[in-house]
C-alpha cells in the first residue's frame, strides 16, 4: 500500500446474506471488533433490504455502507431494480458495481458495467468497480488483456474528476468463495495493470490516487501480506467480512 498518495479502503461485500435484524447483531458486534482508528476506511456493502437497519446500525462508528448493485436509469418501470438517488437518498455512499457474479449470473457487461458506474457517480456514489479474469482466461494467459479491457470498458465517459470517486477492485473470478486466494505477488501485478490502464488513460497522478483492491477468499490470515503490496489499496471481502473478528483483523492488517 501506499498510504502517502492514496486511501486504503476495506470494504465487505455481504452478497445475499444477512436479514435485518441479523445486520443490526453483526454491526453491533463489528463495532466492538473494529480498531477505534483503523488505518483504512471501512465499509459494509449490503443487501437492499439491510440498507436502512445498516445505517442506523453504523452511527457513531468509523463503518460506512454501502449497496451491491444499483440501476444506470435514474426511474422508471424497471421493476426490481433500484436507482442510485434511492440509495443516497437511504444514506448509502459505496456502490458495488460489475461484481463477477453480475456478470456470470445476471448477464451484465462491460457496456452495462459502465452505465452503472455512471449513473452511481453522477449521483454522489463512489463506485466500487469489480475488474478480474476467469480461471480459463488466466491459464490462457490473457489476464492482462481482460482486467485492461474491462477497467477501459468500465471507465469509459468518466472524468478526471468523477474519477476520484471510483474504486478498482480486482477480483480474479477463481479466487471468489473458492478459498483459493491469488498470492500477493498475483495480485500486486494485476492491481498493478490495472493503475497503468488508469495511468495511460488519466496520468500519473490519477493513476498513483487511485484506490485498488484486491478481493477474492482474503481472510484474517492472508490479509497482512496481500496488503503488504504496493499496489494492494485495500480488500474488497466476502465470506470473511460475515463474521466480525475476522473482519476486524483484516481492517487491523491495513496498518502497515
Ligand atoms: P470471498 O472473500 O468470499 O472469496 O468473496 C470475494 C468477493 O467476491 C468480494 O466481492
């Protein structure tokens, strides 16, 4: 990490777990669990339905929330979906946009990737931007190519300024829920291509702020050492980030 010229951000990504009163206990716990300082912002993305009791839940405590999805169109008979002014206007800040479960089981696309990602930042919303290649995509030695296309496809219409609301998470798909975590030096290089896609596209300068995670089955045991590395700005974390001493260990392994 480079704490000198970016924000370490440690986000949990809650998938479809959790119901209301079972958030309002797990935040309570994390509130306990979590450094009173932490080194890293601290966010909790969570279902739609939590949004209101997470809010709540969070005052008086470093946690922000987050949301997991949101609409590119601002209204409209779109049923089942939710725009990003519902969500600030329910006290969210984050949006997960992209997510590799999206994609695989919900049919979105880089092209739908980025009008998400548009419509959160034009609302106020920093967009959490989920980029990572398939096991296949690895073995055939296209990851590069894949999390470069995607960050393009992603970032595409966005200013320099919307810019400093977005977050890359790097996410390789066979390290998700898989236990199988990608080793920091994997992980560095990626989140690595992706600030020089960022770089070629914004400069330097932009490219040395901006924040990149890295998820995919980091836990309290393997988050000192992923996020040891220079281009490792944080965690983007799922399974672990549902029991609160395993999340505050990752927040505490960000003080380094
Ligand atoms: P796991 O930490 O459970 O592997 O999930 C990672 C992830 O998908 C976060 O968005």
């Amino acid at each position: 990490m480079r704490r000198d010229t970016r924000t370490t951000v440690v986000a949990g990504n809650w998938k479809m777990n959790m119901t209301p009163s079972q958030t309002t206990l797990l935040i309570n716990e994390m509130k306990t669990a979590l450094p009173e300082n932490p080194a890293c912002k601290v966010v909790l993305c969570v279902p739609f339905v939590d949004i209101a009791a997470a809010v709540e839940a969070v005052k008086g405590s470093v946690i922000e929330i987050g949301a997991e999805n949101v609409h590119f169109e601002s209204k409209g008979a779109y049923t089942g979906e939710i725009s990003a002014s519902m969500l600030v206007e329910c006290g969210v800040k984050y949006v997960i946009v992209g997510h590799s479960e999206r994609r695989q089981y919900f049919a979105e696309t880089d092209e739908t990737v980025n009008l998400r990602a548009k419509a959160a930042l034009e609302a106020g919303l920093t967009a959490i931007i989920c980029v990572g290649e398939t096991l296949t995509e690895r073995e055939q030695g296209v990851t590069a190519e894949t999390v470069a296309r995607q960050t393009k496809i992603a970032l595409m219409g966005v200013s320099e300024e919307m810019l400093k609301n977005v977050i890359i998470a790097y996410e390789p798909v066979w390290a998700i829920g898989t236990g199988r975590t990608a080793t920091a030096e994997q992980a560095n290089e990626v989140c690595g291509i992706i600030r020089d896609v960022v770089k070629a596209l914004y400069g330097e300068k932009a490219a040395e702020a901006i924040t990149v995670q890295y998820g995919g089955s980091m836990n309290a045991k393997n988050a000192k050492e992923l996020l040891s590395k220079t281009n490792v700005d944080g965690g983007l974390i799922g399974g672990a980030s549902l029991k609160a001493p395993d999340f505050a260990e990752i927040v505490k392994a960000s003080d380094q």
